[in-house]
C-alpha cells in the first residue's frame, strides 16, 4: 500500500498551469505523427458558449460524442440525456428499468462517468454516490446494471477485451454515498483507487480486483491501447499518474507521475493523441502531448479573488481543517459550475466541457 502523499500538492494544483512547461515522461507513442499543443487555439469565455442555452440540463459531469454530433451527458434525475445539435435535449437510456434513482432525499443517484465501449454501440455510466456501472445500448436506449460496487465509482472505461476499469474516489458506500463523499472532498483522505473487471469464459468477473488503492480521490482516467499506456487523475493528490498496461493479463508496471501540481478530473484522448485534462478548482482545461511532455493552458476563467480562494481550499487541506465551505459560485462564476470534463469533436467539430452546473460550454474551432 502506497504511503499518503502530503496534502501540499493540492497546494500546487490550485495554481494556474503556465503555458508550454515540460513535465517528466518517456517512452514513444508509435503510429502516426501526432499534432502538438500548440497547434490548439486559446479560447476565452463568453456566454454565448453556453450550451444549450436556457440551462437545461443538471450535472453534466461527463458526456460523449456521437459519430452524427448530438451528446449524450450525464444527467442527475434521468441517468442519461441527448443533446441534438440545435441544443434541443432530452432524456435517454432505460437506466430507471436497471436500477438507477434519483429520488431525494432517501436516495440521491450521482450519475457521473461516461464513456463509449471500443464497439461505438454501447455507453458506460457510473454512479458516483450509489456504486452501480451500467451499460446502455446507443442504438436503443436500453441498459442494464452490470456491476454494484461497495462505494460510489467516480469513472469507467472498457478496454477491447472487454474488462472495465474503474475509479473509487472514497469510501462512500450507498447508503451515505452522497454525504461520505463531500465529507471527503471536506477532510480529504487516501481511500481512492483504481479497479478491474476482467473477463472470465466470456463474462464479467463476480467481482472487481484492486490494481492501485491509497489515491486522494481518484477520478478520470483513459486507456491508450495503442501505446499500451494508462492515465489515472487523483484530483486531491494533485497529479496524473501513467502506467503500462497489459491488457491480455491486467497488469500494470511502470508506475509514474505523469503531470505533477495539478488537480486533474476527467481525462480524455482526442484524435490526435493530445491528452485533455479537465482542472475544475481553478476552471481550467490543459492539454499535453503524451509523446513529447509539452503542456498548454487552452482555457482558463479565474479572477485574483477566485485564486485566492483556491489557495485558501489549499491550504485548509493541508492543515487537515474543513474546507467545503469555499466550494460556492464564488469559486467558478461565470461559468455555470466547475469544469469537469472535456468532450473533444468529431472531425474538427467544437469541444464541450462538461461540468456540475446546468450547461456545457462549448468551444468553436
């Protein structure tokens, strides 16, 4: 078990992320010539970017893109909603039939994580407060819970196996999975890790096996099969570590911290290899070249005051004092709430940034 880290890399990843650093990796992707960062424009905030406008959706957390450009986002009451491309939206997928509810305050759903499978045709949604994973045909809507988790599971990703991977951010488990897991947002503690599904004889295992665990509220995390790699956010630690996967055993070596000083949510590979980092406490979206290190602020909304109060969030957590309070529409004004997520565009399409808030912003390219 891995000894917990000091509380000061919060510190560090509340601070701004200059343009341009280098951070530590190795190793060579492979394949094709990928496009570097600082190919990406800098985009800057207006509220035409809220998307869709009139604030209809609540907690998109996490989304996906489909091969047409409607989304699919996460959606706190229903599990699920689609987005149309004139912003039009409604809810999608059975996930009430599977067992997802969303019935305050006895029970509160966290619908959270979204992901494609590798096949296009089904989606992973987790549930951040209740533990369940379940996957939802694109074509029909219809779902079903294919894993309960003893806590909450903040992120979820298949792999071409089929074996899930997936995050605990906390010991929340369901029955106070909301309050437990602010509680660790409030007094942050190493009970965050990452876990595997594998296949047996063509199934899901029974249950799930502990590849990394004493993580401060680990979050997204994404494969790269092609270069046999796999980035993990712990957003508290104030990192992204990368490993080597070996996805025929499940096994990961190599062990590395891959951005340090930065406290990294969900995490997203666009077509290019770029890696996408969404870092909700100082409303920010940096973009690194795996191959090369290079790293880039494309989009940033933080006043003087908002920076301060992200220092103080930082420095309550490194004297072990309760920080939750500071957690207000202070902190992320303008915007509708904390980015959380990236979802990059399909053939040079806009990118969206999902959040906690009732809107995604959406970034023209």
């Amino acid at each position: 078990m891995e000894q917990r880290r000091p509380l000061r890399a919060l510190a560090l990843a509340t601070v701004c992320v200059a343009c341009a650093l280098l951070v530590g990796c190795s190793g060579d992707r492979g394949g094709p010539a990928r496009e570097d960062v600082s190919a990406l424009p800098t985009w800057t905030f207006d509220s035409s970017m809220l998307f869709p406008a009139g604030g209809t959706l609540l907690r998109p957390e996490d989304g996906v893109a489909l091969p047409d450009g409607r989304l699919i986002v996460a959606d706190q009451v229903h599990g699920l909603r689609r987005i149309d491309l004139d912003g039009t939206s409604a809810p999608f997928g059975e996930m009430a039939a599977a067992g997802y509810v969303h019935r305050p305050p006895e029970r509160v759903g966290g619908a959270n994580g979204v992901s494609l499978e590798p096949d296009g045709a089904h989606l992973l949604v987790t549930d951040v407060y209740q533990g369940g994973i379940y996957r939802v045909a694109v074509a029909t809507g219809a779902a079903e819970r294919v894993y309960q988790h003893r806590y909450g599971v903040n992120a979820a990703v298949r792999d071409s196996r089929g074996a899930i991977w997936f995050t605990q951010s906390a010991h929340n488990p369901a029955g106070q999975g909301e309050a437990a897991l602010w509680a660790a947002v409030d007094r942050p503690r190493p009970e965050g890790a990452l876990l595997r599904l594998g296949m047996e004889d063509g199934r899901l295992a029974a249950e799930a096996t502990t590849l990394v665990d004493s993580l401060i509220f680990a979050n997204g995390l994404v494969l790269d099969e092609a270069a046999g790699q796999l980035y993990l956010a712990e957003i508290i630690g104030g990192r992204v570590l990368r490993f080597r996967v070996d996805l025929a055993t499940g096994r990961l070596s190599e062990r590395t911290v891959f951005v340090d000083g930065i406290g990294a949510d969900n995490l997203e590979l666009d077509d290019a290899g770029r890696l996408w980092i969404a870092v909700p406490i100082s409303n920010e979206v940096v973009v690194v070249d795996p191959a090369t290190g290079a790293r880039r602020s494309v989009f940033q909304v933080q006043t003087p005051a908002q920076r301060e109060r992200a220092e103080e969030l930082a420095r309550r957590h490194q004297r072990d004092e309760p920080a939750l309070e500071l957690l207000t529409p202070d902190l992320w004004a303008p915007l509708p709430g904390f980015v959380t997520g990236v979802i990059p565009g399909r053939d040079g399409g806009p990118i969206y940034l999902t959040g906690l808030g009732n809107a995604l912003i959406r970034l023209p390219r």
